[in-house]
C-alpha cells in the first residue's frame, strides 16, 4: 500500500507538466493566485507585528510624556521651595544684620558715655587736684 500524504489544512497547489502541455494563462492564473494569496498573508502578518510594535513604541512614548511631566512638576515645586528658602534667608539676615547695627549703636552709645564719664572724672581729678595744690601753698 501507497502512503500518500494529504492534509487537509494545505490547500491544493496546481501542477503543470512542462513536457506534454502547453502553457496558457488560465493554466498559470492558479501559481500566480497561490503567489497572492502568499503575498497577502505575508503582508497582513508583517502589518500586525509592526503594529503590535509601533502600539508598544506608542506606549512607551506616552509614559515617557508622563514623566517629563511629573519631572517638570517636581521642578517647579522645588524651585518654589528654594525661592521660599531663600526669600526666609535674606530676611533672617536683613533682621541679624539689622540686630547687629542696633547693637553696634548700643556700644558706641555705651562707650561714649564712659568716655564722658571718664572725661568729667578726670576734669573732677583735675580740680581736685588743683584745689588741693592751691591750699597747700
């Protein structure tokens, strides 16, 4: 017994004996059919993958959009915070250097009154002195 091969999912494939028959079109219209109808699967399975790709391009397109946004976000808050930061810092400072001033002013007060102080106890010395003197003489 012969064993022949025939599947039924593969499609018949037409065949033509190049010794004992002519050629014609209506003979090859079924080899360039086959050919399409390769081409055409081909294709629509080249179409899908490149599809299923370009969705996942797209997706990761998208995520990325998102976070350039959030990272754009998170910028602009954080320049928020530093101009608050420093915005309290030159105000600290304003107010330690105005602090400084007053007690700058303090001080000079303070040691102008010793020296006044100390200027009149000398002229005082001074009398004293000269009072003593006058009554020894």
């Amino acid at each position: 017994m012969k064993s022949t091969n025939t599947s039924k999912s593969s499609p018949k494939k037409p065949r033509i004996d190049l010794k004992n028959e002519v050629i014609t079109r209506e003979k090859l219209d079924p080899f360039f059919e086959n050919i399409r109808n390769l081409i055409v699967s081909t294709a629509k399975g080249t179409e899908n993958a490149m599809m299923r790709k370009i969705d996942k391009v797209e997706n990761n397109i998208s995520q990325l959009q998102i976070a350039a946004t959030e990272h754009t976000r998170m910028i602009k808050a954080l320049d928020v915070k530093i101009d608050g930061v420093r915005t309290e810092l030159t105000d600290k400072i304003g107010g330690v250097s105005a602090e400084l001033k007053d007690e700058m002013h303090k001080m000079e007060d303070r040691l102008s009154d010793k020296m006044l102080g100390n200027a009149a106890r000398l002229d005082d010395h001074e009398s004293r002195k000269s009072s003593l003197e006058s009554t020894r003489t």
